[in-house]
C-alpha cells in the first residue's frame, strides 16, 4: 500500500485514535513539569511498540514544504541538523537533498526506530537533549530544520527552545521553522501549544534575521490548520 493511503487506512486511524486515548492519559501529556514532559515523549515511543500509527505525529513522510524549500536549495555537502528527529522523515529528505546530516532527539527510542526504518541512511542519528548538546555543535550547522518540537512545549521549556535552536547555526547558516501558529493573543488549548507571530520572530533576538515566511494551512476533514514555514539566516 502507498505511505499515503497507509495513513489514512481506516485501521490505521482506529489504531491511531486508540494510542490517543491512551497517550492522553500518561502523566505529562497535557504539560506537567518538564521532567513530565520530557518523560512522556519517551513513553509514547516505548508504549508504540512498533507500531507507527501509535505515534500521533508521525506522518511516515517529510513535511511537503520542506521537500519543496529543499529543491530550491540543495546541501551540496553542507551541514545539517534536523532537530527533534522523530521517526526520521525530515532528515532522510535533508541527507536526500545533499546535505550532510545529523538529526537527535530526546527519546533513545525514536532514534533506535529510525535507524531500523533506515538501515542504509547516511544521516548521523543521536540520542540527545536540545538542553544538553554537545558544546561543539555551537554554531557549527549550515542549516538548523526544527519542525513541530517548540509547539509541543510550554514554558519554561518554550522559552529556553528558541534560544537552544538558534545557537547550533553556523554564521551565514539558515534555520528553518515549521510550526503551527495563531493569533497574537490568543490561548491555546495544547498539546501542541501553535506558535505566536511574536514567539516564532522572536528567533530575532538570538542573532538571527528573518529572510522569509510563509503562512499556510493544512486541511483535515474537519477543520484547517495555521502553520507558518519561516527561513532565518545568522549574520
Ligand atoms: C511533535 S514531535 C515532532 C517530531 C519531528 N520533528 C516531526 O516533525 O515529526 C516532538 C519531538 O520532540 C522530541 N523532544 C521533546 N523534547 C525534546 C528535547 N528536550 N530534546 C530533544 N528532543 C525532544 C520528542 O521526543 C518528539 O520526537
């Protein structure tokens, strides 16, 4: 069956409504302290089991806006991290598009799963802690891709995320953003918890100048979804 129609199988979307459910009720899912948060991510991959559909954000294909800004601006060898790798998706399509690529994420299980998704990837893939990086990663990616980590955290782990993300850009490196967003103000009843204008610009203020955005909608049977792709660049 193709990835697609894969996903949106009815049995797949019942298994996928069941893990909800359960999910929902694990300590930490709807905020709770960091460590709460934190461990939940590591339960949600551990209690999957394997099983794809149990993992609510794992579509099992890059995000269509990063294919399409990674065929205007191949890697040619250069640097890349994909923050907060997930199952792998995103950084597959960065290796894929020429760049050298390293890609973490907090739960050791994630990365162990996407190893085994993608036994013969060229992406470098670590178990670590966006607040506990490795000192020489400072400034060394030409290109930073976070998709989704910030919005699934509130403060103080918010906070402290953007001006984590920002400092693993290389000077005249870019980072790229994907996130769900909403109005300047308004409450958001998460997980996620979708960006504000004013909290993804304020990448602004960690050094780096935004170049581009584009705002976005995803559409579900139901409803729409604000998302924002936005392309900063470090001086
Ligand atoms: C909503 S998922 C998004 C995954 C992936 N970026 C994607 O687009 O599909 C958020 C990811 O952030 C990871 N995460 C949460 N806190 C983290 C931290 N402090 N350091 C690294 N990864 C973290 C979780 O384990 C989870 O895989």
């Amino acid at each position: 069956m193709h990835n697609d129609d894969y996903v949106k199988s009815g049995d797949f979307l019942a298994r996928r409504e069941a893990a909800r459910q359960r999910n929902d009720r694990l300590t930490g899912a709807t905020g709770g302290d960091a460590e709460d948060r934190q461990a939940w991510f590591e339960t949600v991959y551990l209690e999957a089991g394997g099983d794809p559909a149990a993992v609510p954000w794992a579509d099992l294909a890059p995000k269509a806006v990063l294919v399409d800004w990674l065929a205007k601006n191949p890697g040619q060898g250069r640097r890349a991290l994909d923050v907060a790798c997930g199952l792998g998706d995103n950084a597959e399509a960065l290796a894929a598009a020429g760049y050298k690529t390293s890609a973490f994420d907090l739960a050791s299980e994630a990365i162990a799963w996407a190893k085994k998704r993608f036994p013969q990837s060229a992406v470098d893939y670590i178990a670590g802690d966006l607040f506990a990086l490795p000192e020489d990663w400072k400034g060394a990616f030409d290109l930073v891709h976070e998709c989704y980590t910030i919005q699934a955290m509130k403060d103080p782990l918010r906070a402290d995320a953007i001006p984590a993300i920002a400092s693993l850009v290389a000077p005249g490196g870019t980072l790229l953003l994907i996130s769900r967003t909403r109005e300047e103000g308004s409450e958001a009843d998460g997980p996620p918890w979708p960006l504000m204008p004013s909290e993804w610009r304020s990448f602004e203020d960690h050094g780096l100048t935004l170049k581009h955005f584009q705002d976005y909608e995803l559409a579900r049977p139901d409803r729409t979804i604000p998302h924002v792709l936005a392309e900063f660049r470090k001086s």
